[in-house]
C-alpha cells in the first residue's frame, strides 16, 4: 500500500472509529496499524511487514490464515440462503448440521446448541438462562452467579459483570447485582510454599467457602474458564478442576466452564474441560468455532438443563437476529470438518504442542523469564525483575510492552499482559515457524532485559 493512501486511512481511523480496549486519543496520535492480507501463520502490515501471528488473531484462527474453502462455503451459502432466523419455527440445514455436530463433538451429555453471535453474547444468555433455569423449578432465590477476580468472560454488561476485572467493572457500573468473585488460582504469586496441587486445592475450596458464605439455596452457578486467557495465561494446578467439579455437584451449582479460549483444540484436547478432567453443564464456546473467520458463538446445554428449560420453561424471551444464522453455521461446520478431516487437534497433541513446549521451556531459562507456561498451543512467559524469586516488576506492565514492541520490530506479534507475554498460534504453526517464533521472541527478550 502506498505511503499516501496508507496515511489517509490512519486519518479516516483516527477521525471515525472508536477501538475496543484503547486508549483512543493516545492511538489517533500513534496511527493505527492496519493489516492487510494473512496466509497460514502470517499476516502482512499496510508498510510490508510479513508478521509472524503467534498470537492467532485474537486467540481465534486455529486452522490459520487463507483457507480457500471457509470463503467459499460462506459465498455458496449466501448466494443459495443468505439469511433466515430461528425465531419463526423455522431452521435452515447449516444451523441443524452444526447443532448435531456440536453435540456429537462435545464431552458429556452437552447436546444443546443456542447460537449467538460471540462469547460475549454466549454468557449473557448463560446469566439469563440460568436464572430462568432455577426460576422455573420454583427457585427463583437460586440466582446468584460466582465467578473470578482477574476472569474474562465477555465485555457485554453480563459478561463484563461475571468477568472479574476491575478496570472493566469501572466503566458502566458493573458488576450487576447478584455476581459474586473469589480470587482465581494462581500459583506464581499466590501459591507461597505449597507444591502446585496442594495450592489447587486450597485454591478450589474458596468456591466451597463462598458458597457457604451466601447459603447454597442461593448460588445458582459458577462461571470459570479452564484457563485463564486475558490476565495472563493463568493455568491452574491440575488438581483444581476435579476438586471446583466436586463442590459444586455436592451443593447443586450450576458449572459452567468458558471455553471460548479453550475451545476447539488450543489445550491440545477438543476442549479444555478434556485436558483438566472434568465435566461442565454449561459451556460457552466461540473463537475457534468458525476459527474467527466469521462471528459465531453459542452456549452448550446439557441434558438436565436444556430438558428444564423445554420441558418447564414456556417460551424462552431470549434471541438474538443472527442466533444459528446460516452462513456462520456453514462456515463453523466447514472449519471443524477442516480441523477433523486435516487431524489439526492430533497433530498438535502428539507432534508440534510437545515440541513447542520444549522451546518454551528453553525460553524460560532467559535472565528475563520467572516462569514458562504453556499448555497445548497456549502459554506465558512471566517477566521478573530477578529469578526464582515468584515476584512481578513494581511498575507493572512497562517491561512486557517494551518486549512486545521488541518482538513486533522482530516480526513477531506476541501479546502483553501486565508483563506477561502470552502465546496462542494458530493451531497449524509448523515445527520450524516455532523456531522462528522462539528465536524471535529470545531477540526480543534480550533486547529487552
Ligand atoms: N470468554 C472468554 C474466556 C474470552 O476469552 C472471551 C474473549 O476473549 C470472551 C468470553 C468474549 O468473547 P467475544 O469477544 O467473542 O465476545
């Protein structure tokens, strides 16, 4: 793109559009960087830029940039039904296929689709199906929602209000009322001189201690992602999953595990619930569904849910125009038959997730790096300002934008939270593009150190 009409577009952004998460005045005088084309593991930059994407969009593009065949089932449906909606009794063929896909694809007995356009929508209708969920059964009292400080679900008033972070809370009044947090599992700084699973534990029974708190006739369900994704690439101790599982079976809550992140291969199983061993009621699922190539999200209902909310529900006053729209389901379908067809999820699990994680190990050995984490095709490198010690820089945050911009001027986009730099490739990276996202990112941390 020329050097022209590249900055004219950099003036248009800055006049007209608002960015999601931005400090937009300070973006207006640094100029957008506008992206341009992407193929495989690579985007390209308006200037030229060939970017490694070790980050995947935005943990979203599991089969990669470029597949021909997810645009060409999109123009195909449009051209034969571009449009119809589920509200009228009525379905189209792509949206019945991805239901019956979905429930056959999920753990357990999760075999109810409701489709929506995104994560965030996805948990707004969790908050308000589980609410109707209790209601109906005569327990209208059973309302209450836990989830976690630091949590992510979503940046809609629910999803913003069952998500635990504080700068999000800030703006609009949130959390709603009836949403409770506890503090979210995280070794590194929390875990003292427990061993990962004893802390796990520990971690874990804070749910029991709240539920107890508020009286378990009022906590209708809690909300977690098995990984925790935007704070930081939190992955619990293993032994916390089973031990939140069996709290809330023994109290009758709800879980609902948010595998908008997890979701679709990023731990190497299916699904993250696969890879922690245990088994939600509720599940949100979106990015990776459609690989982020068009917006889909839906909840997965089990069958003790789903059967209340048909069997005693009446008619459920929730829907949105687009909820199983047919073009994102066809292009949903197409992206899981790709996944399937090309063993993406196998192949990462058995080959290249093992391999990535013997050079983030490596990376971890940098002066710079307090702890590697990773998981599958998802990771954190936690900067520090002295090893072992388990403690972050005081002014939080400045280091990992400056390794951030080091490794973007390297070609590589890794993201910055606070100051940890998180991983998520699209799930086909190769064995030698993580050597050069791990040569990149060693660059990019000695520059910064
Ligand atoms: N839940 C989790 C765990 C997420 O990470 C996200 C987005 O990053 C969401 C929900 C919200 O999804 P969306 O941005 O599609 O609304």
């Amino acid at each position: 793109m020329d050097l022209h009409h590249r900055q004219t577009l950099q003036q248009l952004d800055a006049a007209h559009h608002l960015h999601p998460f931005n400090d937009n005045a300070a973006l207006a005088k640094k100029g957008t960087r506008i992206l341009t084309k992407g193929e495989g593991v690579y985007v390209w930059d308006a200037e030229g830029n060939q970017l490694l994407d070790a980050f995947a969009g935005l943990w979203c593009v599991n089969v990669g940039y470029g597949r021909k065949e997810l645009g060409a089932v999109a123009a195909k449906q449009m051209e034969q039904l571009a449009y119809y909606n589920s509200f009228f009794s009525c379905t189209t063929e792509p949206t019945v296929q991805l239901s019956a896909k979905l429930a056959e694809l999920t753990p357990g007995d999760l075999n109810h689709a409701f489709f929506t356009n995104s994560g965030s929508e996805a948990n707004d209708t969790i908050l308000r199906l589980v609410r109707h969920f209790w209601a109906v059964q005569d327990q209208p009292m059973k309302n209450i929602i836990i989830g976690r400080h630091n949590g992510y679900h979503g940046s809609t008033v629910a999803g913003a209000s069952l998500g635990g972070m504080k700068g999000m809370h800030k703006q609009g009044g949130l959390p709603i009322p009836d949403i409770h947090h506890i503090d979210p599992p995280f070794w590194f700084s929390d875990g003292g001189d427990l061993s990962p699973e004893e802390y796990g534990l520990v971690a874990a029974r804070r749910l029991e201690d709240k539920i107890l708190e508020l009286g378990p006739e009022r906590v209708a369900a809690f909300i977690g992602e098995p990984i925790m994704g935007a704070i930081g690439v939190w992955i619990p101790p293993m032994s916390y999953w089973p031990e939140i599982e069996r709290i809330c079976r023994k109290y009758d809550v709800l879980l609902i595990a948010d595998e908008v992140i997890c979701g679709f291969g990023r731990t190497g199983e299916w699904f993250g619930q696969q890879y922690f061993g245990f088994q939600a009621d509720i599940m949100p699922i979106a990015k990776g569904l459609s690989s982020g190539y068009i917006p889909i999200g839906a909840v997965m209902f089990n069958d003790r849910v789903a059967g209340v909310l048909k069997e005693k529900g009446g008619e459920l006053a929730h829907g949105y125009t687009y909820s199983g729209h047919p073009v994102c389901a066809a292009v949903a379908l197409e992206n899981i038959r790709i996944l399937q067809d090309e063993k993406i999820v196998e192949t990462c699990k058995n080959d290249t997730a093992p391999y990535l994680a013997k050079k983030w190990a490596q990376l971890g050995e940098h002066p710079l790096v307090g702890e590697a984490r990773i998981v599958g095709m998802v990771g954190a490198l936690e900067l520090v300002p002295a090893k072992p010690a388990r403690t972050n820089f005081e002014d939080r945050g400045k280091v990992g934008v400056t390794c951030r911009d080091h490794a973007l001027n390297q070609g590589l986009i890794l993201r910055a939270t606070y100051d940890s730099m998180l991983l998520s490739p699209p799930l086909v990276i190769s064995k030698a593009q993580i050597d050069e996202m791990a040569e990149k990112a060693w660059k990019a941390l000695d520059l910064t150190a």
